[in-house]
C-alpha cells in the first residue's frame, strides 16, 4: 500500500469516527439540521486527516528539518 492510500483511509476513518461521534451527541432543533452539520464536519475530518498523514510524511519531517522551524 503506498503512502496516498494510507492517508487517503486516514481521512475516511476521521470522517467514519468524526461524523459517528457528531450525529450521536447531536440534537436537531437548532437553525441547522444534523445532517448539514454532520457533511460539513466529515467534509473537515477527510481533510485533516489526509493532510496530518500527508504532513507526517513529508521529507522534512523524515529527515529531521521540521523541527528547526
């Protein structure tokens, strides 16, 4: 499995975790509904995840550059 799949199932388990997580403690008497707010959280959980797996293995971090900003 190469690196862009793994971050790719990085993102869809933040989304798995994060929209499970929302629509359970989630009511639906505000001005939006659980389903608006669920996508809207999935849409940002896909891409910190993807984003924080990609970043983890980025060649700075590797080879030890990250730390010195």
């Amino acid at each position: 499995m190469n690196h862009w799949q793994k971050s790719l199932i990085n993102g869809v388990l933040s989304v798995a975790i994060s929209v499970t997580v929302l629509l359970t403690v989630a009511d639906d008497d505000g001005q939006w509904g659980r389903t608006d707010v669920a996508g809207a959280a999935g849409l940002a959980a896909f891409c910190s995840g993807v984003v924080a797996s990609v970043a983890v293995r980025s060649p700075a971090v590797e080879a030890g550059l990250a730390s010195q900003f």
